[in-house]
C-alpha cells in the first residue's frame, strides 16, 4: 500500500496526500455525529428528523441539520420529503451508506467496551502532568 503524500495519480486516492479528496470524505463520516447518524439509521432504519434528534442526545439542530446535509451530499443517505401537512422528512441510509454501518458500528462498539481502560490512561496521564 502506497503511503506516500504526493500527488495522486488519475484515478487512484491516497487520503495521506494533502490534494486528496478521500480526505474530505474521511473528515465528514469520521466525524462524530456523522457516525451517530449512520449507526442510528442502520440499526433503527428510516428515520424522521425528530426521531433522529431523541436518539441521538446532545447534537444542536444546526449540527444535524449539517451532518444530515453533507450524508447526503456525499451520497450516504437519502431524504424523502413527503407534501402533507405537515411536510413529512424521512432519511435512510443508501447501499453506500450501509456498505460503512458494520465499520462505524464496531468503532462505537470499541469506543464503549474500552471507556474503562481510556478513563483510566487519561487519569494516569493527567495525574503525571499535575
């Protein structure tokens, strides 16, 4: 595997090159919220904005709003609107979308089974700088 941060040539990506666009595409699913997203909509299935907004605690609107709009943009998510009164937002995750569930499922999986070893370095690294 070519780790290099040159140029990339025609048709080939290296998110370690500056000129890369895989680089953007790793800043918006590895951000957390984007990961939220992908993990709620793919273990809960299609989803209004609301329930989105109680699943996922603490995210302001503005920031899933964002989230929600670079998903898609990236093509990892669609929003259907439905016209009724009112106006009925679902989103659910495309082939793409899901091709990422298993991954950002494991890293949450990771994330909460290690808390305990994490809690316990920052305490130790802390206590060092004290």
């Amino acid at each position: 595997m070519d780790v290099t941060t040159d140029a990339v040539p025609a048709g080939r990506f290296n998110a370690f090159a500056a000129s890369c666009p895989s680089r953007q595409l790793l800043d918006t699913i590895g951000n957390k919220w984007a990961s939220l997203v992908i993990a709620a909509l793919g273990l809960d299935g299609r989803m209004r904005y609301s329930g989105l907004v109680a699943r996922i605690d603490g995210v302001s609107q503005k920031m899933l709003t964002q989230t929600l709009r670079n998903l898609e943009r990236d093509g990892l998510l669609t929003r259907t609107v439905t016209p009724s009164v009112p106006v009925r937002v679902d989103y659910e995750l495309t082939p793409l979308g899901r091709s990422l569930l298993e991954t950002i499922c494991q890293l949450k999986e990771w994330a909460e089974a290690h808390m305990p070893e994490v809690d316990r370095a920052r305490e130790a690294y802390d206590r060092k700088g004290a």
